[in-house]
C-alpha cells in the first residue's frame, strides 16, 4: 500500500506512469525473493534464509537505478519503504538482519536471522508448491 501511495505521488508530482511502476518495482517485487528461499528449502531443507533481495546495501544502487530510469525518487521511495516496514515488523534476532553482509557472516543461517520459532512463523515455507499458490 506505501509502495502505491509513493507512486500516486511520483506520478501526480512529475505525471508519469514510470513512478508508478517504478515503486510498486521497488516495494512488491523485493518479496520475489521469498520464492528463492522457498526454492532452496524445498531443494536442501529450511536451515537457510539468504533473501537475496532484502539488504539495505542496495540503497545506492537502487538510488542510482532510479536516477537512469527516470523514476523520480519512487523506486528509492518503494524499496526504502518496503525495507523499513520490514525491519520495524517482522520478528528477527537482530536490527542488522536486514543487511545482506550481516546475514552472509552467519552463513545465511536460519536460527541465527529468523524469529525465534519459525514454526509459528513462516509457515509458508512448509507448504508444497499447491499451497503456496494458497498463500498469495
Ligand atoms: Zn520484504
């Protein structure tokens, strides 16, 4: 919902679709990567959470992918939002859960990143490919 706030604003300031697209990129299409983790786990089981897109190292790319695509702030704006929202509300054993490199130095271990009981969280994860469409 930010993301779409964000975008109505880049759109209704500069009148470009762009914007639009350009925060919904940045704030829904981070969450792609949950279907990464949900691959690797089905593969070689739940003991990684590596969620390649989440990291806060990507801010200055994503600044400078904003800039080259003309997007007006809405994709910093979208990915900056979608980041925060994440690091103030989902249960992590550490504020630095959100930094790729963080993460990296602990092997991408889930017992060391996630909530506490990941079987009350992330059920998801658990699910076969059928409940997964469920899911979304
Ligand atoms: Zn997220």
């Amino acid at each position: 919902m930010a993301s779409i706030g964000l975008g109505v604003l880049g759109w209704t300031g500069g009148r470009r679709w762009r914007a639009i697209g350009a925060a919904l990129i940045g704030g829904f299409l981070i969450d792609a990567d949950h279907l990464f983790d949900y691959a690797l786990a089905r593969r070689y089981g739940h003991a990684r959470m590596i969620l390649p897109l989440h990291g806060w190292e990507y801010l200055p790319l994503i600044i400078l992918l904003d800039r080259q695509i003309g997007a007006r702030g809405a994709l910093f704006a979208g990915f900056a939002c979608h980041l925060t929202l994440d690091q103030i509300w989902n249960e992590k054993r550490s504020p630095l859960a959100y930094f790729l490199l963080y993460r990296a130095l602990r092997n991408f271990r889930a017992d060391s990143l996630g909530p506490e009981d990941p079987a009350r969280r992330h059920r998801w994860r658990h699910a076969s490919p059928a409940g997964l469409v469920r899911w979304m």
